[in-house]
C-alpha cells in the first residue's frame, strides 16, 4: 500500500504481537481484538514512531488500519514544510 501502512503494519506485529496475516487495510481493531485502551497505547506509539500529534479521538475500535493511515497520512502532510 504505502510506507506508512508498512510502518503501521510493523508496529503492529513488532510491538503488539498481531499475527501479520490477519492485518489488512480493511481490517477493524475489533476484528483484530484491540479494545480502547489498546488504541490508546497504540496512539502514543503512533505519535512517536511518526513525529506527528494524534487525539485519542484518531481511531476507534471499528475503524480499519486504512482509516489510521489516512490519519497518520494526512497529519504528516499538514506538518511538512
């Protein structure tokens, strides 16, 4: 897809031991069994990897990795010189 879904897809398995083969761009956080407070986790670490900021409102359980791509996406495009 893109290098950030590859990054994102690498956090997930590296750091949050998802099976790499249940991860795809359609698929939810609930479909992976992430709960909130999982997300939340995962937020922090998305602000750190990528050097972007990131509300606890950017992902929810139902959405699906290409929504937080498109999130990680957009604010790195807004914060590029």
């Amino acid at each position: 897809m893109s290098p950030v879904y590859d990054k994102l897809v690498d956090l997930l398995v590296d750091r949050f031991a998802v099976d790499r083969g249940t991860i795809g761009p359609d698929v939810t956080f609930e479909e992976l069994e992430m709960d909130s407070l999982f997300l939340v986790e995962l937020l922090l670490v998305i602000e750190s990897e990528f050097q972007v900021k990131v509300g606890e409102e950017a992902a929810a359980p139902t959405d699906t990795i290409a929504t937080v791509v498109k999130v990680i996406t957009d604010e790195i495009a807004a914060t590029a010189p």
